[in-house]
C-alpha cells in the first residue's frame, strides 16, 4: 500500500460487511468483541481468539479513545490474512478511555497481518486524519446504510 490509500483499497477494506449500523453493545469490550464478530463473519478472520488477544493486548497498553468521539481499536495479528477495517456506531457513546473523556460514537477496528507493519500504520494514519475533519464526522454520523459510509470514506481518505 502507498502513501494514500485508493478507492479500491477502501472497497477492499471495508466492504458493507464489515458495517455495522445497529446500536453496539455499550461496554468497550463487548463492543471490540462486536466488531470482531463482523469479521469473523465475513471470513476476514482466521482465529477469532488470537484476534481478540491481539487486540485487548494493545487496549491494555494505552487507550485506542482518540477524542472528538472517536475510537479505533486496533491489532497486528496472524489471524487475518490481509489487512481489515470494521465500522459501528453508537447513539449513546462507549468509553473508550479517551483523553478528552467523551465516549466513542464512531469506531473502527483495524486488523492487519503481523508482517503488516506499515500497512498498519497507514491505514490508521489515514483514517486519523480524516476523521480529524467535523464534516466527515457528521457524514458518519448521518450515514442512512453501509453505501454511505463508505462513500464517506473514500472521499475523505482516497
């Protein structure tokens, strides 16, 4: 992946599968747990339990809270196969232990091979800085379906 992330990277990314909606469960656990499960269903997922070590490991570390209520749980691990990003919402917001102490009403969870380590860090870079802009925040916010968050995305990270 290059400096930028394509369209067809995000469509690869994160298809309308790996969208989710509905309200999340309320606790940050259980939502990790939540999103996860969008990729385990869509296959994306090789084992579900070394994903979810992974990616309580990096919780336990620091906070994945950015602010402006925004959270991004997020993981190398060998149990996916190729680099992965899931979306929820939540009306009420879910701790994330950010350091502006508002909860996360827009999460993404990024899962990427172990090897993945740049690919890593441009994905979250990426997504960073887009979700830096209030405007794409509201579009999230907004979304109707699945389509629209991901137009949403590929206009503000492609």
């Amino acid at each position: 992946m290059s400096d930028a992330i394509s369209q067809t990277d995000i469509d690869e990314l994160i298809p309308a599968s790996h969208i989710s909606l509905s309200e999340p469960p309320a606790e940050k656990d259980a939502c990790i747990e939540h999103l996860l499960d969008l990729l385990v269903d869509a296959g994306r997922v090789e084992d579900r339990q070394e994903a979810l070590d992974a990616l309580l490991a990096r919780e336990a570390e620091t906070t994945t809270g950015v602010g402006m209520g925004i959270g991004i749980p997020h993981a190398k691990t060998d149990a996916v196969s190729r680099p992965s990003l899931a979306f929820v919402r939540s009306e009420e917001g879910i701790d994330f232990g950010s350091m502006d102490d508002e909860p996360a009403t827009l999460i993404f969870m990024i899962l990427v091979p172990e090897s993945g380590g740049e690919e890593h860090l441009n994905i979250l870079s990426s997504l960073s800085r887009a979700l830096m802009h209030d405007e794409v925040r509201e579009r999230l916010h907004e979304a109707d379906d699945e389509r629209a968050v991901q137009e949403t995305l590929r206009e503000a990270i492609a």
